[in-house]
C-alpha cells in the first residue's frame, strides 16, 4: 500500500520545525546585520521559495512566509524593504541570465544593493512603450543617455532597473532592453523633486553617457518589453503594500535593520494620506458633531463596504501567491480598487470638514492630515500604472475586449510622428 502523500499542512509543520531549530541554533541578536543575512543566505532560509541554484530551497510560496513569521518570533529580522526584493528580484529570477541571477540577487538579499526603477519619462508615463532613453553598444559596455522621473530612492540606490531603447528600427515595443544599471558613477545624476504636498519621496535622474557591462542585461537584447512586464505585474501589488519595519529591540542586529528600515520608509511616510485615510472618517464625523447625520453615515457606509471589498480583493491576490501562481489581472483589480477607496475618503473628509479641510499645519484639523489627504491622493490614480491603463488591462486580460486602438503599433519607432 503505497504511503499517503504529505500534506500541505504538514508540509509546513515541517518547514517551520526546521527553520525553528536552525534559529534558535543561529540566531544571535549581537551580530551586525549584513553578518546575520549572509547566515540567512548560506542557509538558503533568506527566501525559501528560490530555486537551490538561487539561494533558495525550492519550496511553494507559502514558505516564505512560514519562515518570516518564525523569525519575527524569535525577534531576527529577514530580507531587507525595498525595490530591490519586490521587484527587481522577481525581475531577475524570471529573465536574468545566469551571470545576471549570480551577480544581483545574493546582494539583494543581504542588503547590500538598494535599488530603484528607472521606468518613467517625462514623454512617456502611461505609453511606457515611448520611452527615448537610448542604449548603445560600444565594446564591452552599453552606453546610455536619457532622462527618467519619479524614481523613488534614485539618490541612494546602488543599482537601477533600466528600460533604455536599443533599435529604432523596430516598432516601439522591441526595440527596448531591461538593464541593471550601476548607479553611482559618473553620468548618472538624481535630483530630488519636490511634490504639491511637501514631501519629496521622487527623482528625476540624468543619465550622460552612462555605462553599463556589456552581460549585465535582464533577458535578451530587444525583449525589454516582455522583462518590464514582469516588473510591472509585481509593481500594482507593490504600489499598494504597507512594509512594516523591525521593532525596536535590544540587539545590534534588530538596531541596525530598525535604522535601515526608518530610513525606507521615511519615503513612504505620506502614502497613508495618499490611500485617503479612510480609518479616520468615523473619528471625523465625530470630532465635527456630524456623527448622527443620516447623510453622512450613509457615506461612510458607502466608503467602509468600498474598502472591505478591496480588502477581500486583496486577500484573494495573497491566496494566488501562496500558491505559487505569477500576479495576473487581480492586481490591477486591487490597484484601481484602490483609487476609488481613496477618491472615496477624500469626498467623505471634504464633506465633514469643510472649508477647514483646505489648511494645513499644527493648528489645522487633525493636524493638517485632512489636507494633505486631498492633494496626496491624486497619486493614487497614477502611481503603479494609472487607472486608465488598469481598464486596458481588466478588458483585454479579463473580459476578452478587443486591443484599445493603435496607430503606432506596427511601425518602426523612429517614424513615428510626434513622439
């Protein structure tokens, strides 16, 4: 009688089993961070769901997240925040050759490259395919000239996921290369942009006759478009997520990944308001005497189902990456869900507040936080993909409708007019 096969609960009683007694064998809160995360790396428990050749062990998805939480219970710290994790490397896993996969992901999860996106331009924002940022071969190196924007981090990033046009000769979508591109050289210069809401979480980076080594290409010359997709897929979850960072504890380990981690997120410290902050409309309603307003409640009723049903939508893109499946339409579902859960608590707080809800400052209403939730959730719409492209995206994935209308589709790039 053959033997039953493991389940997946027991499969992961067993994963959580080893790593517990590989912790408690390991895990020392005095060592310094990068020595902790090579440990993690050699024991191939960093991201558990790579393949063996790729520092990991080859296990579902769901084991990372077993092994996160067994080392948040003995309070270690994992992998680092960050672009590098959330895009770049499942960037790299799915295109990157074998010189790129041995060059880049051992640094991203060790730490010791941060990166950003270098997507973006300021001709080419939702046409991502209209990129002009040009690469070109010269010997052993890739030389490359252009502008990007809104790259998040670009000043201190080590490494930037480059799309940069290869051949002009082809129509828009293959003449593009994915590139890792060195950031701290010279020719490539990131100024800080400042945004309407007074933070400054964006770049606009100049790349001057930068360059880049010759093999270090995502996926193969001209396929730029299909690697930037991958991106992109992971990006709508991305765009959406709240990392959390350590808490702070005794140890030099946990100190050091507390600094590493306040540093991310100060970036990030305006995207509650940028999701409209609809966990305030009650206490709102409340500090403004409008709580019985059978009106007003009947809003809030509106906003609170809205967001418990992007919160079922998100669950559900967590339950397709536990299993192992690639991100697909639902997470342009979860991103423009989003929007309209923002846009939504941005019309409540405008309702309950006002004329107030245009100041800013100590003095203002909550703070200030009301106003700068209306001129930060704008962004929301915009970020990750915009909900246009999102529409695209449902109707052609999901509903079967035909390709929106092209002209310049077919064409060689550089024929077209206006670009």
């Amino acid at each position: 009688m053959r033997e039953a096969a493991e389940s997946p609960a027991d499969s992961g009683t067993a994963v959580r089993a080893e790593v517990a007694a590989w912790l408690e064998a390991m895990w020392n809160p005095d060592l310094p961070l990068i020595e902790w995360r090579h440990r993690l790396l050699a024991a191939r428990w960093a991201s558990p769901s790579w393949p063996t050749e790729w520092h990991g062990r080859d296990l579902p998805s769901w084991a990372d997240e077993v092994v996160a939480e067994e080392i948040g219970r003995v309070g270690a710290v994992g992998v680092p925040l960050g672009v590098g994790m959330g895009l770049a490397a499942p960037t790299v896993l799915a295109h990157g050759s074998d010189h790129v996969k041995q060059l880049l992901l051992g640094r991203i999860l060790t730490g010791e490259d941060s990166w950003c996106q270098l997507f973006s331009e300021p001709g080419s924002g939702s046409d991502l395919a209209g990129l002009t940022t040009t690469a070109r071969l010269d010997g052993d190196e890739w030389v490359v000239n252009g502008q990007k924007l809104w790259s998040t981090s670009a000043h201190h990033a080590e490494r930037g996921l480059l799309l940069a046009r290869t051949d002009w000769n082809v129509p828009k979508h293959r003449g593009i290369t994915c590139f890792a591109l060195p950031m701290h050289q010279h020719g490539v210069e990131a100024r800080p942009l400042r945004q309407m809401n007074g933070h400054s979480s964006f770049n606009e980076v100049f790349l001057t006759d930068a360059r880049i080594p010759v093999d270090d290409v995502i996926g193969a010359p001209g396929q730029g478009w299909r690697v930037a997709l991958t991106t992109l897929s992971h990006e709508r979850r991305y765009a959406t997520a709240r990392p959390a960072k350590p808490d702070p504890t005794d140890g030099k380990t946990v100190a050091e990944a507390a600094a590493e981690a306040e540093e991310y997120l100060r970036t990030y410290e305006w995207y509650p308001q940028r999701a409209g902050r609809a966990d305030l409309v009650i206490e709102v309603a409340r500090n403004v005497d409008r709580a019985d307003d059978p009106v007003v409640r009947q809003r809030i009723a509106a906003l609170v189902a809205m967001q418990r049903t992007q919160q079922w939508t998100a669950r559900r893109a967590q339950t397709m990456r536990a299993l192992g499946r690639q991100p697909g339409a639902e997470g342009s579902i979860g991103k423009l869900g989003a929007s309209h859960v923002a846009r939504m608590a941005a019309e409540v707080h405008s309702l309950l507040a006002g004329a107030e809800a245009m100041l800013v400052g100590p003095d203002a209403m909550l703070r200030g936080i009301i106003g700068e939730i209306l001129i930060s959730v704008p962004a929301q719409s915009i970020a990750g993909g915009t909900d246009e492209i999102q529409r695209n995206i449902l109707g052609e994935q999901m509903l079967g409708l035909p390709r929106e209308p092209s002209t310049d589709r077919d064409v060689p790039f550089r024929e077209i007019r206006g670009r």
